[in-house]
C-alpha cells in the first residue's frame, strides 16, 4: 500500500474557454500522505476552492490527473470516490433533524441502530451540538449548522476527507476549543484531511503541512514552520505571518571584509564578510539588486544603529506593534513588554545577518535564509 492517500498531478481548471476564460488553477502538482491534514491557504478567488471540489467531483479537472491510494478518480462520479466533504454553504437536509442528518452518512453502513446513535452523540459532543440534535436545520444558527455539517462528514468511513472552511462561522472561543479536538480526532484515527482556509492561525494550528495558494498557482508547500522560517519566495514571506514580513529593495556590495545592504534614503546594513556564506556573497555580488525581507518579531531595538521614526504605538495586551517609517518604507516591530515610545519619536534599529531573508528582485523567489545560499 502506498503512502501517498492524494495525488494531484499537473491539475488544470478553467471557467470558460482557453485562453479567454479564467484560469483558476494553475498546473498544480501535490503528494498528501495519509494520515496527513493540509491546509489549502490563501485569499478568497485564489483558486483553493475549486482545487478541492474537483478532488470531490463537484467540478470536471480541465486537464491532469487525480488518485487517491492507488485509484485514479478524477473522472468518477462524487458518490464513487469515497470522499466525505463539509461544505462552506452546509448543505443539510431541510427535513430532517440534525441528528438524522448526522446519521445519514451512516444510513447504508453495517452499523446497527444502536452504534448509529452511538456514534452521532459522540460526535455531537464533540463538536458542543449535542443540544440541537432533534431541531431541524431551519431553526439553528449558522454556527450550529456549519458543525452539523462538519460532524455529517466526519462520522463517515471514507478514504478523504475535505473541509471547506469548516469553522468560518464560529465565534473566537469556540473555534479554539474545536480546533484542538477536531485535529485529535482526525489524529487519533489516521484520518487524512484537507481543510480550505483563508485564516492563518487555523491552517498553522491544525496541519501538518500548507499550500499556500495565489492566483490559482502553488506558491509553496511545506510545514507551517518551514513556511515561516524559509519562504519560498516573497509573497508567501508577506502573506504567512502576522504581523506581515517587512521588506525593502536593497542593493548589494560586497568587499572582502563588509557585506554592504544599501536601503532606499542611503542606509547601509553593514555585516562583517563572514557573517555570510561563501556562497551567497558570490552570488550576492553577481546580482547587485535584491529585496531583502526581516520578520517584525526578529527587529532588534538597540542603543546605536539604523534610525526609524515611530508612527504608531500600539499595546495589544501581551505585546507591543510599533509602526515606523524607515528606508522609504514601513516598518513594523514586535516587543513583548510594554514599550513606552512616542508619535515621531526616533529610535535606533538592528536586523542580525542570522534573521534576514533575501529575494531576487525580479522573480520574487528566495535567494537566502539567515545569511546561507539557498540550495
């Protein structure tokens, strides 16, 4: 048995004709092991969705090829493919009470009675709908039936199972606590799952690995930490975090003792030759212009250094933002104490080789990660 539960290779969508319609998703090739949850990140139109009701048959793949195990599926009606889907637009049966839309995905199961019911009060339990179990779906909010919905779909016995912003409709605290306990069930059974998302702190608190999705084309796909230590290229450095990553045009001159980041208004970062790899330093010479890009966490506040002027102060109760105009730009800080600093105020900045992150300006694709080549 292989390893790999999805495999997308080289998928294609199209609304309209070639060439004139909108190409929403980009030649997308992508292995999901099992037992794996992936996170499908990005903004709204990025083609994340159309990515996952093509894997649920919803939507014709215009081109490429779709498996899941061992089973080509991509032409097989939904019901064939053995794919268990929450719907964003929850999709229950207006007849019927939760609980026997729960218990529906269970109808032609070896189950008895008895296990059904069982088995929709654990799931309801878990998911804090045990109340609502014998309300039709017209009477409850929406909140209560995006969980209907979530728990509908995971109460089946299926190969996949795919979760299309599964708790946009949840208040904070309760979509905390259900993260936690839907990842332990998924984990506790070998489940493998995709999750849609466009909320960052979701798709880092429930996968083990995310794509983050632009434009209909991968940007990247690795494990939240990679994602956030070494981005593939600028916009996913900009998009995945928050605050987002600071960046700025810089040019480059190297010597054999300096390493020299020109910024806009003539700021030198300047770094001892050696802080640097080899590698990059040739590389970095041959090049001249790059972006370079620091996380706000990462900006050291110091007594001497690069001067920023503050714009904005803000104590967001266990952390400290300051906004500062600095090279041409903006740039953004993260203390965790209370800082004390005042509109206009000038303080003085330091960006450690080891925390900078370069990109080639033309492509936008990463160059480096904490002073070391890339590759």
């Amino acid at each position: 048995m292989s390893d790999v539960m999805l495999d997308l290779n080289s998928v294609d969508k199209f609304y309209g004709s070639k060439g004139q319609g909108v190409h929403a998703v980009c030649n997308i090739s992508m292995k999901v092991m099992r037992g794996e949850i992936i996170a499908l990140l990005g903004s709204s139109g990025c083609g994340k969705t159309s990515m996952l009701r093509m894997v649920a048959g919803f939507e014709a793949v215009s081109r490429g090829k779709i498996s899941i195990g061992d089973r080509e599926i991509h032409a097989l009606r939904p019901v064939e493919r053995n794919v268990a889907m929450a719907f964003e637009g929850y999709s229950l049966y207006p007849t019927v009470t939760v609980r026997d839309n729960i218990a529906f995905a269970l109808k032609s199961s070896k189950f008895s009675a008895t296990d059904v019911a069982v088995k929709v009060d654990e799931i309801a339990a878990m998911l804090e709908i045990s109340t609502i179990l014998d309300k039709y779906p017209s009477s409850i909010s929406g909140g209560q039936q995006q969980r209907a919905s979530l728990a509908r779909a995971l109460i089946r016995d299926a190969d996949l199972y795919l979760l299309d912003e599964p708790m946009g409709q949840l208040e904070p605290q309760l979509r905390t606590l259900l993260r936690g306990r839907i990842k332990a069930y998924i984990k506790e059974r070998g489940l493998t799952a995709i999750l849609v998302t466009h909320d960052q702190t979701e798709a880092n608190a429930l996968a083990d690995r995310i794509a983050v999705m632009e434009d209909g084309e991968l940007q990247q796909f690795a494990s939240p930490e990679d994602i956030k230590k070494s981005p593939a290229n600028i916009f996913t450095g900009t998009f995945v975090g928050e605050p987002p990553m600071n960046v700025f045009p810089a040019r480059a001159s190297i010597s054999e003792e300096t390493v020299c980041l020109r910024l806009n208004e003539n700021i030198d970062l300047s770094y001892p030759a050696d802080a640097f790899s080899a590698e990059l330093r040739a590389s970095l010479a041959e090049m001249g212009d790059i972006v370079l890009g620091v996380r706000p966490y990462a900006v050291q506040r110091r007594d001497t250094g690069s001067l920023a002027t503050v714009v904005v102060n803000q104590w967001l109760g266990d952390q400290s933002h300051i906004a500062t105009n600095f090279a041409g730009g903006s740039l953004v800080l993260v203390e965790h104490d209370r800082t004390q600093l005042s509109e206009d105020e000038q303080i003085a900045i330091y960006l450690e080789p080891s925390d900078i992150h370069i990109f080639n300006s033309k492509t936008g694709m990463a160059i480096s990660h904490g002073a070391r080549l890339i590759g």
